[in-house]
C-alpha cells in the first residue's frame, strides 16, 4: 500500500521509491522522482511554477516504457557485443516474460524476488540465478544511462551467497576414464583444455592465425577480461593441434557447437562416475597440476590470465596425496628417525579416484 507523506501530494508507493500525485489546472501529475527529500522539493518546485504561471505539465509527462523495449535494446547489444550470446538471450527471455507489458518504472524489488524465488522452486542453481539477476541489473542500469529510467529497483537485491571453494579437478587416472567414454570428436579440444586452462567460449573462437607455430605461443585475442592472453604450447598442445591442422576445413580451430559439445561432455561424465565434474573444471585441473608441479603463484597467474592471487586461489588446489607428501618430506629433517619409523600413509587416505 502506498504511504503518505507529511507534505500532500508526494507518495511512496514502494520502499524507497517516491511519486508527486497532484492535480494542476485540472490535470493529474503523477511522477515518480526517487528518495522522499527530491520527492518533496520537486513537488515543492511544481507547485512555485504552477502559482507564478511558468508550469508547464506536459513537460514532466515521462514516456511509458515498457519492459520488453528494455529486452529488445539488451538483446541487440549482446548481439553486436558478446561471444556468448546463446546464455544471456534467454535469461533475457525470462524476465521478458514476466514483465513483457509493464511499464519498467513500476518494476519493484519484490516483483523480482517473486521471479527469483519461482526460478529456485523449479531446482534452478544460485549460480543461475545470480546470472538472471546481473542480467537484469545491467538492463536497468542501461536504461537509466540513456535517460529512460531513474531507477534500478534490481540494486536492491543482493546476490546469493555461493560456495566457491568447492574443489573439482581431474587427476591422470580420470582423465584416461573421461576419453573412454568421450567422444573421439571432443578428445582434441578437451586435452587442449587441460593443457592450456583455456575458457570453452575462448577456445571456440580460436582461429588458426592465432596458432604460432614458429614461436609455440597460441594467443587468445580477446579474453574475458576484454584483454589478449598468450599461452605456451607444450609438447601435447603442439601434437593435437599439428594433427587437426591437416585436417582443417575451416578458419576456426575448434568447429563445434557449443550447445552439443556441453550437453556430449556432461553424458561422458556421467557415464564415466566423475559428476559433477563441469567443462570448466578441466580449467581447475590445468591450475592445479601445474601447482602440484611447484610452478610459483605469479606464473601461475600468468599462464591462466587470472588477474589476483585471490582469483587464483579459486582454481589451484593441492591434493591430499600432494599435502600428504610435502609432510612427509620433513621425516628427512627429524631428529630419531630410526627409532620413531613414519606411516607409510597417511591414515583415513582416500583413494586418488575419489579426490
């Protein structure tokens, strides 16, 4: 319900969010203007306007927008702007269709949560529904930069709160039980995966002028970050590359569809026992062989085009058996060593298969 204010004729018809609601020369003016202080002075300012014969309504009249002209606008420039357009056209769709035919500036914050909270009903990830929300929030923010919109009711809702520190990298042993049940089509891409950490939509836009041959560097040219990333080829990269070399029939390297790739790979995982490993995390499992491998954090950072120590902290982790080993190692260095014999292995050690 709308609340009154102290001074007639300004309202607040959701929290936070104030309208003038007053009738000049006969004519209703309702506007919304923002926070309750504006609310109160532009009121103030019609009302001088109106007295002294300057007002002039129609000026203040604002143009209905409604909200699938915001979706057209979004998906346009996705279109023209983004790799991955397929993903955010129809988190698009989504809020289109709950909001198709209303004005954007009646919008609340709680007629989004209503969407959000029907999305987590259906089984729908956090993760997912964050990217739903970022979506939104960058539609209004859009539309306020060009003057359609003073408000964005979606900066008022905050993100859920995700567990990041979920730990999923293949080790040799399931990488050998992936390719038995991956198609032979996908063994390519997904070892140059492994053996570069780079993104799916990065390796899918690789083209084969971005292959140095002379110099073993392939170069991401455009890379989430909007910045170019080159990364080293090793021995393995070099051999699926040569091989796909002379039998390329297109530009792209990699001529997959992204849909298809990711729907083939999650089969294989699934029949293979290793859910719920993700494409994105063959990208966990390059950081963290090379971590185990004792590469340092900064060449780290730099081989996987991650910007922050922190950033990285997400993807390099060490295994059990790794930690177990570096422990180990100090053994060497005790004093008595022979007379207090070490385990042979660490109790409660599970299996590789399982980490």
């Amino acid at each position: 319900m709308a609340k009154q204010g102290r001074v007639k004729g300004i309202i607040e018809k959701s929290p936070g969010v104030w309208w003038i609601d007053c009738y000049v020369n006969g004519k209703r003016l309702r506007k919304m203007v923002g926070n309750k202080t504006a609310a109160r002075a532009f009121y103030e300012k019609v009302k001088t306007e109106d007295r002294e014969g300057r007002l002039f309504p129609e000026k203040y009249e604002r143009k209905r927008v409604l909200f699938s002209e915001l979706a057209k606008d979004r998906l346009a420039f996705v279109a023209a702007n983004h790799s991955r357009r397929k993903d955010d056209d129809h988190r698009v769709k989504r809020w289109e269709n709950a909001f198709k035919d209303i004005d954007a500036s009646q919008i609340t914050p709680s007629m989004i949560e209503n969407v959000l909270a029907e999305m987590k009903k259906e089984g729908k990830a956090l993760a997912t529904l964050n990217r739903h929300l970022m979506v939104l929030k960058a539609m209004f923010s859009r539309a306020i930069r060009d003057g359609l919109l003073t408000l964005n009711p979606a900066s008022k809702i905050k993100q859920y709160k995700l567990n990041n520190q979920i730990v999923r990298y293949l080790t040799p042993k399931q990488e050998g039980i992936l390719f038995e049940y991956l198609s032979n089509t996908y063994h390519p891409i997904t070892k140059v995966a492994i053996n570069t950490g780079i993104r799916q939509g990065e390796l899918l836009r690789l083209t084969w002028d971005d292959v140095d041959w002379n110099s073993g560097i392939l170069t991401v040219k455009k890379s989430k970050h909007g910045q170019a990333h080159r990364v080293p080829m090793n021995s393995i990269v070099q051999g699926v590359l040569a091989e796909a070399y002379q039998n390329r029939r297109t530009d792209r390297i990699f001529s997959h569809d992204s849909s298809q790739m990711r729907k083939t790979f999650e089969k294989a995982i699934k029949a293979a026992g290793l859910a719920p490993f993700r494409w994105h995390d063959l990208r966990h499992s390059f950081a963290n062989r090379l971590a185990m491998k004792g590469v340092n954090d900064r060449t780290l950072m730099v081989l996987g085009g991650w910007k922050s120590p922190a950033m990285l902290s997400r993807y390099a982790h060490l295994s059990p058996t790794h930690l177990w080993q570096a422990v180990e190692s100090l053994v060497e260095i005790t004093p008595n060593t022979e007379m207090e014999q070490p385990l042979k292995q660490p109790l409660n050690r599970k299996d590789e298969s399982q980490e």
